[in-house]
C-alpha cells in the first residue's frame, strides 16, 4: 500500500493539474462528508459555529454545481465570516470555533469557489486528514490502549477516497471547467444528481 504521505503528494499534484470548476468540486465534497459527520454527533458535542455554515456549504453546492446566482449567497456567507468575532489574528488567544475541521473545510470551499485558487481545494484536503488522525487521536486517550486500526492505514484510506473522488469528477471535467461561470439549468441539475451524492456519501 502506499503511504499516505505519497498518497497526498499525488492528491496535491492532481489539484494543481486539474481545472478551478474541478477543485471547486472536489473541496465541497471533502467538506461535505465532514460536516456530516459533525452534524451527526450527539447535540451536545456539536459546535454551534460549525452548524451554521450548513446554509454556506449548500450554496456552495449550487456554485460549483453550475448555478451562478448562488456566488452572492457564498460572498455574502464568507463576508459574515470575515467580520465576525471568529476571524482574527488572536492566535491561542481568540475563539478557535473556525479551526474545527468540519468548519474550516467548508470556508475553504467557500473561497475555492469565489477565487478559483488551488491552494484551498489542497487545504481542504489536508483537512480531512486531519480530521482523521484527530479523531484516532481521541480514541486512543478515551481507550487508554491500542486502537484496532492503523493510523496511517486510515490516512492513506482517506486520501485513496480523495483520489478516487477526482477520477469521478475528471468525467464531468467539460461540464464543470466553466461551472462557476454558469451552465443551462438542465446541465446544472445532472451534475447535482451525479455529483454530490456519490462526493457526499461517508462510503
């Protein structure tokens, strides 16, 4: 098996080779399946800043997916974000709701949709990794002993689902190179019945 490591210099190199419309695809499916997972924990160990952006990561959806009238819903879902209290320079010191991966992984869908840069689709990625090790982290102390599951086999699993992921989006490679842009609502729905269940799923 590859190591996870190799694995998420070839999901890096993929992105960068691949069109913004692809990346944007791609970025909010990772955050998708995160922030279901979030949003499936018990009540009380949901994060409040976290489940609001479900109204964002939808929006996003319907950008990346061909629908241009959502970029305003986006910009404004990413400006309430700039300006509220949990974006600042703060470090340690501030609130750290944005960095909960789940969060952080759909603003940085968000801007890969507004910005077509492909350093967010990257950091998106590397978001879901960390998720994972995180949360083996947890089980570990909740445990006190050896997880049954390897570590970097769960990360290397990840990222294989995060490669496989771009080869069903690469189908879709014409539809979705001027998405952002705007496709004919016929086009638009296909690709949301084609692409976001399957990107969605925690399969």
């Amino acid at each position: 098996m590859d190591t996870w490591q190799g694995l998420s210099v070839v999901v890096d190199e993929r992105l960068r080779a691949v069109s913004s419309g692809e990346r944007g695809v791609f970025a909010a499916g990772v955050a998708e399946r995160l922030l279901s997972w979030h949003e499936a924990l018990p009540e009380d160990e949901q994060a409040p800043f976290t489940m609001s952006l479900r109204p964002l990561l939808n929006s996003v959806w319907q950008g990346v997916l061909g629908d241009s009238t959502a970029f305003s819903a986006v910009k404004r879902g990413v400006g309430e974000y700039i300006l509220s209290e949990y974006c600042h320079n703060d470090g340690q010191d501030g609130p750290d709701d944005a960095d909960e991966s789940a969060a952080a992984a759909t603003l940085y869908a968000a801007h890969a949709y507004l910005f077509s840069c492909q350093e967010f689709a990257v950091w998106t990625s590397g978001r879901a990794v960390e998720a994972i090790d995180q949360h083996l982290q947890y089980l570990a102390e909740q445990r006190g002993d050896e997880l049954p599951v390897d570590t970097d086999e769960a990360l290397a699993s990840e990222l294989q689902r995060q490669l496989r992921d771009l080869d069903l989006i690469a189908r879709y490679s014409k539809d979705l190179r001027h998405a952002g842009l705007g496709v004919p609502i016929d086009t638009s729905i296909r690709l949301r019945v084609e692409l976001r269940a399957p990107l969605s799923s925690r399969e």
